[in-house]
C-alpha cells in the first residue's frame, strides 16, 4: 500500500474568482495519463490487480510481485495527468451541480455561518466555490494550478507492506525521482 499526499493550502492558492479549480482537477484524474487513456490506464491497474486514486492526497493498493508496475502508473496519473479537453466540461459541469448542492445543505450552511462569524471578513478560508466562479475556470486554469500545487517539495509517500526500506526507496525514486519543483 502507497498512501501520499501533496500539501498545500487550497484557499490561498487557487486565484481570486475561480475557487473550484481544484475540484475540478480532482476529477480529471480519472481520465488516463499522457501515455495511457482512460481505458488503457484502467486495463493496466486490472492487469495487476492494483487500485490506485491521483490527486493531492493518492494511494496504490498492489500485490507485491506488481509493486514496481503500481509505483509506475501512479507516478504516471501524479505526474503526466491527461487533463483531457473532451472531459473538462463534463468534469466542470458535474462539478458545478455538486457544488451546487452543497451550498444549500444544511450542515454547510451551519459551517459556513460558524467560519462567518469567527473569521475575519476577508480571510481567504471564507473564499468558496459556486456555480458562478466555476462557470469562469478555464482548462487552462487548471493546468495551471496543477503545475504550481503539485511538487515534489510538499509531497509526501509512505510505503506499508511487505516490501524493505531500500526496495520501496528504489521504487520510488525511479517512478517519481525526475520530478523537480519549478
């Protein structure tokens, strides 16, 4: 089992008027990599019998003897994300209708009204997605906010299972070793 994350601070990170744009990336995920479509991608997880998820926080589930094939295809989906143009609007729109729904339930209300009265007016934790600001996010946008959020300086693998320190390191560090932070 892979567990990661990619720390970073949503709110102060997504540019002013397009709160929803790491949603969004979230969702594209799914879509394949630049080297495996959406279905060749998916094959190859079957192939090893492996779950894996993307996006700021990632895990690999994988049979031992599929240990260095799993650490590939995640690093793959991590790092040469597809972010295909067919799936922005699906993704953006779905997106858009959850978020949608949200905003009207209950327990958000009751959180927000909470963050309203303890915070200051302008603190950028207050900011929120809406249909409005994610009808304004561009595809470009979120390659953008993917290239500046996702670095290897703020990530975080932890290996457990049955594999040692050195072979989970070796792994690692051939699947993910030429990330750099810009």
């Amino acid at each position: 089992t892979i567990v990661g994350e990619i720390r970073h601070e949503e709110d102060l990170e997504t540019p002013p008027g397009k709160e929803g744009v790491a949603d969004v990336l979230q969702g594209l995920f799914s879509y394949g990599t630049k080297t495996l479509d959406r279905t060749a991608f998916q094959k190859a997880l079957d192939d090893i019998a492996a779950t894996e998820s993307a996006g700021a926080t990632f895990s690999l589930r994988v049979l031992k003897q599929y240990f260095s094939r799993g650490v590939e295809l995640l690093a793959d989906n991590e790092l040469h994300a597809a972010l295909p143009d067919q799936a922005f609007g699906v993704v953006k729109q779905q997106t858009a209708e959850l978020v949608a729904g949200e905003l009207m339930s209950p327990s958000y209300r009751e959180q927000r009204a909470l963050q309203q009265g303890l915070l200051p007016a302008h603190d950028p934790t207050l900011r929120e997605a809406t249909p409005a600001t994610l009808a304004k996010v561009t595809l470009d946008n979120v390659k953008s906010y993917y290239a500046s959020t996702f670095r290897p300086d703020l990530t975080s693998i932890v290996v457990i299972g049955d594999v040692t320190p050195d072979e989970a390191r070796a792994e690692i560090e051939k699947a993910f070793g030429a990330w750099k932070a810009a």
